[in-house]
C-alpha cells in the first residue's frame, strides 16, 4: 500500500484515526468518508492540514456520498460501523449502516475496480465461544445485533470476492483500546468509562461479577497489523484475526487502573447486575497473522493502560467535562 488512491470509511473514528496518518507517510491520496456520529474531526488533528488527506462528510448508506469518495479508488479499508450498544438500541439502524453500508462499498469498488477491499471486522461475530483460543474456523454465533450484523458484512464481503472476483482481505479484531477511545454515553467502552470514572474519584462500574475476560489488543498494535495485512498478498482472499491470546478480566481493568491513580480497588469498584448480550470468555490464537506477518501485538496490557490514561489526563477538558458526557449506569 504505497503510492496508491486509499478511501478509508469511518477514517474519523477511533481505530481510522490511528490508520490514517499511517497512510498518509506512504501514498499520494487519503480519502476519509465519515458522518462524524463517532468520528471526530479532532481525532485528524494532527493530519488535517495534510495536502494528501480529503475528508468528505458523508454516510456508507448514502450512495451518492459512497460513490464520490470511492470515484479512483485504488485500494479501499472498510472501518464504518455502529457500535454494539447501539446495536441493542437500534437493531434496523445497525442492519442498514453495516448490512447496506457494506453492500454500496462493495459496489462501488466494483465500479473502481479497485486492487483490495480490506473489511474490518470484530471477534465477536464468534459469539458464544465452543473452544479456546478461537481461532479462524470458529463457527458464527452472534449473540447480539451488532454481532449479527458483522457476520452479515464478512459474507457479503466474501460472496463479492466469490462471484465478482472482487480482491479482499477480512481482518477479525479483539477487543481494542488506546488513546482517542470512545467514553462517550452508552457508546463508551469498559477502559476509557473506567478512566474517566477514576479521574474524577467517581467508583469503577463492573457489570457482573468482573470475572468475564476479553482478549484486549491496543491500538498501536491494531492499526500497525491492519496495514501489514493490507500490504502482504498471503492475506488475500482470507479472514485474518488479531489478537494478543492472551485473557484479561474486568477485575483486572480496574485494579490496573487504580494502580495508575493511587485507589484501592476494594474500596472504588462497584458492581452492577449483568447487562445483556455480554460474553463471558474471550481469548483467541493470532497463529496465522503471526506467520504471515510476522509479529504480534507488543503492548502488554499494564503498558497500555499506562499509555491510555496518560493520554486522557492530557486531554485540554477537565476531568469534569468528560464525565458530563458519560453515562455509565444508563447502557439503554
């Protein structure tokens, strides 16, 4: 992915924003197609002014936004989503901007004739885990709308290449976080709400008994794997997951995060009823992106967690300001 034309939906978001400027070092244009529902503009503060970046204002519904950011598209990296809380809000919302979104990119890099169609997909179209580590071959089981819908974009996006000849690679994520991380409202996820809750001294929510575990890969890492999988012709044709095999409860979350401002867990965690659709387990086997590529995530979670609140605390709104814009307890 060198001197090429890269459309890049949802470029505003949180794991875009971190790919963008990856992409910007090595090709001649970056074209970004976001509706900056979760995308925001200052996540591309720091690449805005680039004279290879266009940013369009646009949905993946809307075909005509869809078409004038693929027009020449070379190569195209498919980030747009609605998230899974939305999801079990919105359930038809969600269909239409993965399902739908998904089919008119797929359209129009048909029409471009474009050289890859690189989807960004989640672990957890696997649902309710049958084996641990998961690996590539697990079977769908989605237990969730935004599950669902994940599954529904992977096949389309396979039956594309099957019928049309369409080049594509499908990467399978674990669970990210970082810096520029969502902690926003019923959007927000587990890491940043726990940061921002332990900045203002306010007690760590676990929903359950904190036993559950994820497979937490930072977002370096993330956008570091995306463009080598994007870049190595093994991975064409292929679903590829990235993931560090490695299993971290909620309990842990929370006992790392105190650590980085001093608390006693025992004393600033509180723990709430289950919420729905939450899986219990998460762990899986990055064998094939590792022999293929080469490497595996390198952030520790203790690092991470270091890295991420770091970057809050440095954010120029106070503590105050971001816990206004969380709402924890209310996940409906």
């Amino acid at each position: 992915m060198q001197n090429k034309r890269i459309v890049v939906t949802g470029g505003a978001g949180f794991v875009g924003s971190h790919v963008v400027p990856l992409l910007l070092q090595k090709n001649n244009t970056v074209v970004v197609l976001d509706n900056f529902l979760n995308g925001k503009m200052e996540n591309l503060a720091e690449v805005k002014n680039h004279p290879n970046l266009s940013i369009i204002r646009g949905d993946v519904t809307n075909v005509d936004d869809v078409e004038k950011a693929f027009e020449g598209a070379q190569i195209a990296i498919h980030l747009a989503v609605i998230d899974l809380r939305h999801s079990i809000k919105d359930p038809v919302l969600t269909n239409h901007v993965i399902s739908s979104g998904t089919i008119n990119c797929l359209e129009a890099s048909l029409k471009n004739r474009v050289e890859l169609f690189l989807n960004v997909s989640s672990a957890e179209v696997y649902g309710d885990i049958m084996y641990f580590p998961v690996d590539e071959n697990h079977p769908f089981q989605p237990t969730n709308p935004y599950a669902a819908a994940k599954v529904a974009q992977d096949m389309y996006v396979y039956s594309y290449g099957r019928t049309f000849g369409l080049p594509w690679t499908t990467i399978r994520f674990f669970s990210m976080y970082g810096p520029r991380s969502h902690w926003q409202s019923y959007r927000g996820e587990v890491i940043p709400k726990m940061i921002v809750r332990a900045m203002n001294q306010k007690p760590l929510v676990i929903f359950g008994d904190g036993t559950q575990t994820r497979d937490f890969v930072y977002i370096e890492d993330a956008a570091r794997a995306l463009i080598a999988i994007g870049e190595n012709p093994e991975c064409r044709g292929k679903a590829v997951q990235f993931c560090t095999s490695r299993e971290t409860t909620i309990q842990r979350i929370a006992e790392l995060i105190c650590e980085q401002f001093g608390y006693n867990p025992a004393e600033m965690v509180e723990k709430l009823p289950w919420r729905p659709a939450d899986i219990m387990r998460m762990s899986g086997k990055n064998g094939l992106c590792k022999s293929m590529l080469g490497f595996a995530p390198s952030v520790t979670i203790e690092e991470g967690i270091h890295r991420t609140v770091k970057w809050y605390r440095e954010l120029p709104y106070s503590p105050e300001h971001l816990l206004s814009q969380e709402v924890l307890r209310n996940w409906e």
